[in-house]
C-alpha cells in the first residue's frame, strides 16, 4: 500500500513562536533535521510525533496535519469570518 503524503504547518507555526528547528526538536524529542524533513515534506510524522508537535503548539493535531494541501491561514481565517458574517 503506497503511504500518503502529509502536508503540515509546521514552518508558520514553529516561526510564530519564534522556534527554532532545534528548539522545537528539543520540545519534542527527535533530532533537529527530522523537522526539516518534515517542514519540506520529504518524512511523515509518526501518529504520536504528529501529536507532540500539535501539543507544543497548543492546537488540534489537524490544525498543524493533513493529508491534502493546506490552505494558507490566511485564506482560512477569511473563510470563518465570511461564514460568521452570513
């Protein structure tokens, strides 16, 4: 079975906070190049890394993951706001 892609937040995240690669690999236990891997995509977090990392940020896991593209939170944000206008 061929694994799908899981796309992240992880960069807009991580530079909100003012993280570094290795700051937040120190948060979560893994090595400082494993966020790289996993900001440009090229690794897919493990079920519970996927959690730690959404817990260091505060947020629901699937506000940081996702198996489609994520929309730019920006868009996301005017999307909600239109929907509370109606």
């Amino acid at each position: 079975m061929k694994q799908r892609k899981i796309y992240n937040r992880i960069p807009v995240f991580r530079n909100e906070r003012d993280l570094s690669r290795q700051d937040l690999a120190d948060l979560v236990g893994v090595n400082y190049q494993t966020i790289g891997y996993l900001e440009r995509e090229e690794y897919n977090p493990s079920l519970d890394l996927a959690f730690r990392i959404a817990e260091v940020f505060g947020l629901p896991v699937e506000m940081v993951f996702s198996t489609k593209p994520m929309k730019p939170l920006s868009e996301v944000l005017r999307d909600h706001l239109e929907k509370e206008g109606d």
